[in-house]
C-alpha cells in the first residue's frame, strides 16, 4: 500500500533536510510514528501524500508515484489544509467531502454525532479550534474507509474523553495506517501497532507498541542494538531490555536524548 | 464530481464580493451619470451611446474584480486541490468546469445590477427611459466574459502558484484589473485601432456590451473601419475563452500544493 524509498525534503533556502532518507514500506500494517515538534513528521506525511517537495527518493501508494497518482480514494488524511477547498460552512463541507471520497454522508453525520461536534456545522473551518478541526479531520479521513490512513497528531487539543473514543475508533479500522504523535504516552493506546521514532527528519524503527515498557535508549553503537539513532547530539542505539534510559519514563524523546547526551 | 452549485453558493453568498463587485460599482455609474456628464448635452442615440460606455466599461471591472477574488481563492486552496485531484473524485476539468459555471453565474447578476443600475440611474439623471436593445445579448456577453475573466485569473495565479512562489500573488492578481482599466478606459479616450480592439479580449467585450445596450455597432476611433462587426468580437472572445481556459487545465494538473503563508511580505 505504502512504499517509501531514501526519501528527502528539503525546502528552498534551506540547507537541513526536513526528512532524510527515509524508507518504509507498509502492506496492512499500522505505525505510530512518535517524535518531537519539528522532527519532520508532518512533513513526511504531507511528502507521502505529494504535498511536499521531495528531492530525492521516491513515495508510491498503491503502486503508483505520488507525484503523478489520480482519483485514488483508498488515501486519506486528516491535514487541515486539505479540507480547505471551498469556503462554506462545515454543514455544507461534510457531505462534499463524503461523495468525493465515495463515501457515505449519512454515516459522516453520524459520526460528527457521536463525537458531540454537531456546533461545528453552522461554522468555517478556521472558525474551529484546533482540537475541533483535529477531531473534523480525522472523522472526514475516515468517511470513505481508507486503505492508507495518514494521520497528523490526531489527538492534538483534542480533550481526554474523546481521545480515549476517537484511539477505539482507529483501532477498528482496517487497512495501513502511518499516525504520528509527539505524545509518547499515547502509544498504550495503540496495542498491536508498530512503533517508529522519527527524530531531526530521520525515521528509525520499526519497534513495537507493546514494547514500548521495554526499550532503552543508549548513548553509542550498542552490540545487538534493535536500531541507531544519529542525532546532532551524537549518536544513540534503541535496546530491549537494558540501556542507559528507558523510553517508557521520558516525557519526550528530545528530553531523553538531551539527558543522555 | 459536479461542484458548480457549491462554488456558486459559496459566491452568491460572499457580502463582500456583492459589494466590492456591484454596489461599489454602481458609484462608478454615478460617476458617470452625474459627474462626468456635466456640460454636455445627451439625449435620444447621444444618450443611450454615453450611458452604453459607462455599462461597458463598468461591468468590465466588475467581471475583472470577481475573477481577481475568486483566483485568490486558489492560492489558499493550492493544498486542498493538489490532494483532491491524488484522492478523491475531483479531477481539474471538473474544478475548472465548476469554477467557471459559478463565475459565470455570479458575472450573470453582477451584470444585471449593474444593468438595472445603468437603466435607474441614467434615466433618473436625465429623464429619459434607457431600456437595452438585446438584453439577451447582454446575459450571453456577460456569461462568457465571466469565463473569460475566471480562466485568465486562474492562469496568472496557477502561473504564481506552480512556479513563482506565493509571495507574487497579491501583486500578480491585480494585472486582470490593471489591464480592465487600461484597454475599458483606453477604449473610451484613446484612438485605438480595430485589430487591437478586435484582438484584444476586453474590448471584444465592452463593444459587444456597448451593441447590446445601444443598440449601434462599437465605433472604432481609430486605424480601420468605423465601426466593430460583432461576430467577429464574439468569435474572438470565444477564441480567448476557450484557449485560456485550456491552458488553466493544463496548469491546474501540475498544482503545487504551498503553504499559505508563503505570500506574507513581512
């Protein structure tokens, strides 16, 4: 469904990479890509889905270059500024978007229901909060039952109890999924995902969710490392078991990186 | 996927557009009825000619002025549109397709109150009935005149959008307006000769407006004939239509999704 090859970004003007070199390859298995802010996660995303300029290495889905692909609607993601296409209430959005996914837009308003965002309808999307967009997003990504799901920190601003319905909702999904979150509680969310840590635009993994209570990170090459994080800091392994810090006890990955270097 | 009564609804919705398009263009007639007509004397053909020029001229800003706001509109929807045509049921003829319907719907009314505002104001200035000769020649200049000014405005801004950088949007999308004011105004004060105002899209459409109020053939002031033949204005503005709008395909295809906040300038 997804296959990612050396890809980078760099922007104009800029020297540092956004994303560098990264390579993935998804067939019906679902990540969760956790990084800091400015680590280069959205930007991978938006690389993916050809909303970024790629300098080199290739993003294909479904077989087809994301540069040249048309009409494939197994793609989705809940990046705001795709839903920006016309500037009408989201009353009138909704069921836009439902049919040009070929999705359903009665089950799209069901869904708006249950999640309790029927006082978005009389508004624009930048009237929303953040959460409130985040939430629009995820719900209009999913309308048409996506083989790829492409989500950017979904949970964003997004309040506790609807976090906790919203991660049930994604785990009933099936098909691929790239999710990413700066947020590495998040990740007992997600059992049975796989686990990718992206840090200064590269991506290292993959690891397991449900091994997250497990992994070390290490300062240096370590024997029998699971993978090796090359940082501005310096470098780092990711260790099962044993390690200088785990990752469960971090509130970040900068914090642990920082700590150990 | 058919968005036209989406995109119109947007439009016919849009207080600011009402105004910037047709109440503040009523001044202009105003203008014209009541300014700049001091010492002269109109009546009968005089009359219906001097007050035909102004709702030329007139309408051709305000067509302008839609088509500027709308082509804004895709350099905040550069993004939305580059995902859209990768994965969903929008393809860039059915945008285009849609874009160009609810422009040309929007042209329809700004042009009948700009009409009515003509016939009411005029008449009012100079108590006179000014009902158009053709006013169904008038909605079909005024439909395709909104293609026109939509598919020119689109290129300029997908021409900014693909490769200049967003920065350039605020300036670039004013040419179709800078050049309204140039050849509508240029047409009224200057001898123009008639392969420029055969050749060019907005004299093709002014004259045409011009005929369809008064009734009489657009004069030429200068090299040529004295007078325009109307179905070569229509086939020329045709012809413009027709190629701008292919070329708005052929740039929309290659949409380059940017960031919006790549056309600040400070």
């Amino acid at each position: 469904m997804l296959d990612v090859r050396d890809l980078s970004v760099t922007f104009p003007g800029s020297r540092t990479p956004a994303v560098r070199n990264v390579n993935l390859s998804l067939g019906t298995e679902r990540v969760v890509v956790v990084g800091p802010n400015g680590s280069g996660k959205t930007t991978l995303l938006r690389a993916i889905l050809g909303l970024a300029p790629i300098t080199s290495g290739t993003a294909r889905v479904f077989g087809q270059d994301v540069s040249t692909v048309r009409g494939e609607l197994r793609v989705s993601t809940n990046l705001a500024e795709v839903y920006r296409l016309i500037s009408l209430p989201v009353r009138d959005l909704l069921p836009i978007f439902a049919r040009l996914k070929g999705g359903d837009p009665a089950a799209l308003a069901r869904r708006v229901h249950e999640f309790e965002l029927e006082g978005t309808l009389d508004r624009k999307i930048y009237e929303l909060s953040t959460g409130q967009q985040k939430l629009l997003g995820v719900l209009l990504a999913l309308s048409a039952g996506p083989g790829l799901l492409l989500l950017d920190e979904p949970f964003d601003n997004v309040d506790f109890s609807r976090r906790r319905r919203l991660a049930a909702l994604l785990q009933e999904q099936s098909g691929a999924a790239l999710l990413s979150t700066h947020e590495l509680e998040l990740l007992r969310l997600f059992d049975g995902w796989h686990l990718a840590f992206m840090f200064e635009g590269r991506l290292v993994g993959p690891f397991e969710t449900a091994n997250v209570d497990r992994l070390f990170l290490s300062r240096g090459r370590v024997p029998d490392a699971l993978a090796i994080l090359e940082t501005s800091a310096g470098v780092f392994s990711v260790t099962l078991d044993r390690g200088d810090l785990p990752v469960k006890n971090a509130t970040s990955l900068t914090a642990l990186v920082e700590q150990l270097a | 996927m058919n968005l036209a009564p989406a995109y119109s609804k947007a439009l016919l919705r849009n207080e600011t557009l009402w105004f910037w398009g047709g109440v503040f263009m009523l001044f202009w007639i105003v203008i014209g009825a009541f300014v700049e007509s001091q010492g002269l004397s109109l009546a009968g053909t005089a009359l219906r000619q001097y007050a035909a020029s102004w709702y030329a001229v007139v309408v051709l800003l305000s067509l302008s002025m839609l088509a500027v706001a709308i082509a804004n509109s895709l350099t905040y929807g550069s993004a939305a549109l580059a995902y859209a045509f990768r994965y969903t049921r929008l393809t860039p003829n059915g945008y285009l397709g849609s874009v160009l319907v609810a422009s040309a719907i929007m042209g329809f009314f700004l042009g009948f109150l700009i009409l009515g505002g003509t016939v009411a104001v005029f008449g009012a200035r100079f108590h006179a009935s000014l009902v158009p000769s053709n006013i169904a020649g008038l909605v079909g200049v005024a439909l395709v005149a909104g293609v026109f000014f939509m598919a020119l405005a689109a290129i300029l801004m997908l021409v900014v959008i693909n490769y200049v950088g967003l920065r350039s949007t605020s300036l670039v999308g004013f040419v179709p307006l800078m050049l309204a004011y140039a050849f509508g105004l240029g047409q009224v004060f200057l001898p123009l000769p008639a392969w420029l105002l055969y050749g060019s899209p907005y004299n093709d459409i002014t004259s045409l407006l011009y005929q369809g109020f008064c009734g009489a053939a657009a004069p030429v002031s200068g090299a040529g004939p004295a007078t325009l033949a109307w179905p070569i204005l229509v086939a020329a503005l045709l012809a413009w239509s027709v190629a701008l709008s292919a070329g708005a395909t052929f740039l929309l295809r290659r949409i380059r999704a940017r960031q919006v906040e790549e056309g600040r300038q400070v």
